[in-house]
C-alpha cells in the first residue's frame, strides 16, 4: 500500500494529532492512500492534482474527510464503476467495496473510526430501494 501525504508526511501527521480533519483519497482497489489537512488541498480533486496526479482521476478514488469521530464519505458512484451497467447493482457494488476497502486503508492512517455516509448523498440508497 503506498500512502502519500500532502505536502509532507509531518505536516498531516501533525495536522491528525491535532485532530484536524484531513482529506481522504483511497484508490478503488486499496493500494493508494492520498491525504491531506483539509485546509492545504480543499476540495478532492484539488488534492488529486497537488499530489501530482491528474483531476480526471477523481473517480478512481473513494472520497473522504476524517477526523477522530468519524470518517465522511463523499458517496458518488461513477457511471462506469466495474463495468456493472445496472444502476441499483452498480451502487449496491460500489457500497460494498467501498466498506471492505475504506476501513482497513483508514486504519493505515491511525484512524479507527465509524464510515459514514452523510445525509446529502444517501440519495444512492433511495435509488437502490426503488429498482
């Protein structure tokens, strides 16, 4: 697993022990880790990019803001995700992966904590729950 940290390991080391929220990038199949205190990268793909890495990219990655209550989870499901072409199996897919990678890759980063999906994209759910 390669784990890099923006701008430096230091930096987001220190900004975790003072509990600062950090911005999470996990890549779909576990082998990458990007991290970054929140407020040196802001947003995702603004991360992606400041780690050397192309924005396009941005969905390969599980999405995330950790802190020591919890991690949030940025739930996007690409449109393209392991090639599934129903949209209830896709998400379905997406979530389950997602729970088997996310919390082994946080514990690499000395995160123990509950993954949570917030409110504004549970709307995933209700689709599942439809079809």
């Amino acid at each position: 697993m390669n784990i890099i940290y923006y701008p430096d390991e230091e930096s987001v080391k220190s900004a975790s022990e003072q509990d600062e929220p950090l911005l999470v990038l996990i890549s779909f199949d576990g082998e990458t880790i990007i991290a970054s205190q929140i407020d040196e990268a802001v947003e995702h793909h603004i991360l992606l990019l400041k780690a050397g890495f192309s924005d396009r990219d941005i969905d390969k990655y599980f999405r995330l803001v950790v802190d020591r209550s919890g991690a949030d989870w940025t739930f996007m499901c690409p449109t393209d995700y392991s090639s599934i072409t129903r949209k209830d199996k896709r998400i379905e897919g997406f979530f389950k992966d997602g729970m088997r990678i996310i919390p082994p890759a946080l514990e690499r980063l000395g995160y123990d904590v509950p993954v949570e999906i917030p409110k504004r994209y549970r709307r995933h759910f209700d689709i599942m729950n439809e079809e």
